[in-house]
C-alpha cells in the first residue's frame, strides 16, 4: 500500500486514513492507494464497516 494512505482495525471496522501533507491531495497515489485499501477491506471477512 502507498505511504499515503493508513489503514487501522477497531471492533470490525477499517479505518481508512488519507495522509498526503499539507492538504491532503487527491493525487494518482493517494487514488490507488483508495482503491488497494477498499478492495484488501471487502476481501477480509473479519471487517464488517469500512470509515
């Protein structure tokens, strides 16, 4: 996964965090970044909500 995109677990939740300083752009990494971490979220059973 980019650098600019941080993932965490909590109770079944993924929680998908943008970290592209200082204004957090939507450049083309942070997009794959988007994506990777969504579509790895969707595939894990154990995570039942995506923030």
């Amino acid at each position: 996964m980019t650098d600019v995109i941080k993932t965490a677990d909590r109770e079944g939740v993924r929680i998908i965090t943008i970290d592209n300083a200082p204004v957090n752009a939507i450049s083309a990494a942070v997009r794959s970044g988007l994506l990777k971490a969504t579509q790895d979220a969707i595939a894990d059973p154990k995570v039942k909500g995506i923030v």
